[in-house]
C-alpha cells in the first residue's frame, strides 16, 4: 500500500471515530439547560463547518498524484489538530453543563 493510501485511511478512520463522538454530543444538548443548549448548538455548527472543510482537503488530497500529495499533507494536518480542538473544546465545556 502506498504511503498516501495508508495515511487517508487513517485520516477517514480518526473521522469516522471523531464523527461519532459529535454525533453523542449532539443527543446529549438537548438535555442541556435553555441557555446552554444554544451556546451547545452553536458550537456544534461552527465544529461541523471545520468538518465540511477538512473534508473538502481531504478530497483534495486524494485526488493529487501521489507525488504531489505532500504538498498538501501538513495542511490537512494543521486542519485536523482544528477540528480535534474544536470537538474536544465543545465537549469538555457542555459534558458538566448537563449534570
């Protein structure tokens, strides 16, 4: 398997992992207080707009040829150290919110 192969299979795994993990976040707002349910769901959205655009490289990415993929990969990086960072941030602040 080619090293660029290897490392989008990766990627689309973390996403699938990353996509379920927003997917409980998102059953859980709706036990969230009024006030903190709106902060929760507009956290979501800006968290899913990472998602769409981290997508949009990825795609990008596997469509380059396999000797220009490295052109690209450090950026898809930096985006998904984005979305990891959002997802976590919205969790970690709604998880106690909901107690």
């Amino acid at each position: 398997m080619s090293e660029k192969k290897d490392f989008v299979d990766s990627v689309r795994q973390k996403l699938e992992d990353w996509d379920y993990q927003r997917d409980r976040l998102a059953a859980r707002i709706g036990d969230l207080s009024h006030e903190w349910r709106e902060e929760a769901e507009e956290k979501l959205s800006e968290f899913n707009e990472q998602r769409k655009e981290f997508e949009a490289k990825l795609e990008d990415l596997e469509s380059r040829s396999e000797d220009a993929w490295q052109d690209i990969k450090d950026g898809l990086e930096i985006a998904w150290d984005g979305l990891k960072t959002g997802l976590l941030a919205a969790r970690s602040e709604f998880e106690d919110k909901d107690k």
